[in-house]
C-alpha cells in the first residue's frame, strides 16, 4: 500500500525562518497584527526590537517569545536575524501558556532542546510521510511540555519584561490592544476605546507611548494598516471591501489614508509584486 503524500494544509504546525517572514516587505514583520493560534519565535542570532501586547522590549540572540493566539505583536530588525517562527496548533488540549512569555535562555541545554524540538517539527514537515500530521501533533505536545517546565523554571522572572515601568500602566495597555485586536475592523477612533477602559483618551495615549513607545492612536492604525496590506496581497478582496473589513469609513478615506502612509495607492501597493 502507498502512503498518501500528506497535504500541507492538514499540518497542525507550521515552521518558518524569520527571514521568510520578513520576505514581501518589513511590513510583515514590523506592523502590528495578531493571529488566531498561538506563535513561537526563536531568535538564534540577531537583535532588534518587539513589541508585544503594548509593551516594548529589546531581544538578542537565544531569545525565546510565545505569543497566545489574538496577542498583538511586532518586531523589528537591526541587521541580519536569524531564527524560526513557529505556528502552533489551537487545539485547547495544548494547555497552552496564557500569557505572553519572553526569556533568554542563557543555558546551553535549554538552547539546544529548544532548537531540537523546532528542527524535529521541521523535519516532519519537509519528510513527505503521511504520518506527518500526527506526528506534528505529537511534537507540539512535546513543545508545549517543555513551555511549562521552562516556565516554571524563570517563575521568579516577569513574563514579559516591564523595562521599569509600572503594573498599572502595562496592564492598561495590554487592555487596550485586546480591545484593538477584537474592534479593529470597526470605524471607531481612540475615544471608544479609552471609554471601554474607563479613562481619558489623553491618559490612554500617554500610558501607550510610557510602555510602548507609541501613542494610542499609532497603534490602531498600524493595525488597521497590517491587515489592509495583508488583504491587498493575498487576497483578491475588493479594495472597496478591504477598507471596510480594516475600520475605515469609506473607500476615498482608505485611499488617502493608505496613500498618505505608503506613498501608493491601494491598487498601486497590491500590484507591486
């Protein structure tokens, strides 16, 4: 009996260098966005610059992130990176971490188990078995272990770290960009969400740019603008339909907007290949 070469698409674990995620424009990785599973970057060489949930923070080689699914995130680059992003599957039965977790793994030992989980998920995935799939299932589980021990190794340490700043302030803009990740597509300015949290608009935004470096506002709409870009290159979706599915009140509004901040047109930005 012939195996049934496995179809990619049933994978519940997808592995992919930093630099292919970067490919297509910086836009990918440095924009804010989310995704609805949750995400694994293992930084083996390199530094530059993330923002997670609100917060920013530095990261250098052998750092280890892991997102939950719907956890706003950026990051940028100083020089060449190097590294693996790894997409996990959503399945509850994970026992996934709840909150975001950033270390650096100083011990050699937890380097190279780390490495070897993520090569042996990419090994499946590049091996053609039709076993694959559930073998991927099997070494997320693995990895999901190893998360928690790891965690409960660094308990003393923050999970994200706070750069001196205040609970309150972090715990405020982490609620704001949840909130963010769930209203996005809707036309609402910075007011609607300073009114959910219960504080000035003014507070908001200066809270934001404290933890994160940048004002309330500019997070929205970096959002926004991530998943118009996202849409307009990989979908066919009408441009007319990309603005209202991103929170812009009109097509003309989403023309200029997106003009404004890409030197191109909508239309321009999705033909440039």
């Amino acid at each position: 009996m012939h195996e049934r070469p496995p179809d990619p698409a049933d994978f519940p674990v997808e592995v992919y260098s930093v630099a292919r995620m970067a490919q297509g424009g910086r836009w990918r990785t440095e924009a804010m966005r989310s995704y609805d599973r949750p995400v694994l970057v293992w930084f083996t060489r390199g530094q530059g610059r993330l923002s997670v949930a609100g917060r920013k923070l530095g990261y250098g080689p052998h750092n280890m992130i892991f997102l939950p699914a719907q956890t706003m995130h950026g990051f940028t680059t100083a020089g060449p990176v190097l590294g693996s992003v790894v997409f996990l599957p959503r399945d509850e039965g994970y026992d996934w971490l709840v909150e975001p977790m950033h270390l650096r793994l100083h011990e050699v030992q937890l380097q190279r188990e780390l490495t070897g989980l993520i090569d042996n998920m990419q090994r499946e995935i590049n091996g053609g078995s039709a076993l694959a799939s559930r073998a991927l299932g099997y070494h997320a589980g693995l990895l999901s272990v190893w998360l928690s021990r790891t965690n409960d190794l660094y308990r003393n340490a923050p999970s994200v770290e706070n750069n001196g700043l205040d609970s309150a302030a972090h715990r405020l803009a982490e609620a704001y960009t949840s909130l963010v990740e769930r209203d996005f597509r809707r036309p609402d300015g910075v007011q609607h969400y300073a009114g959910l949290l219960g504080v000035t608009p003014t507070h908001l935004s200066r809270v934001c740019r404290k933890v994160s470096g940048r004002p309330a506002l500019d997070i929205l709409t970096d959002r926004r603008h991530f998943e118009a870009k996202r849409l307009l290159k990989d979908t066919r979706i009408q441009i007319a339909r990309v603005a209202t599915q991103c929170g812009f009140a009109s097509a003309a509004y989403f023309t200029r907007a997106f003009r404004a901040r890409t030197g191109q047109s909508p239309s321009e930005f999705r033909s440039n290949r």
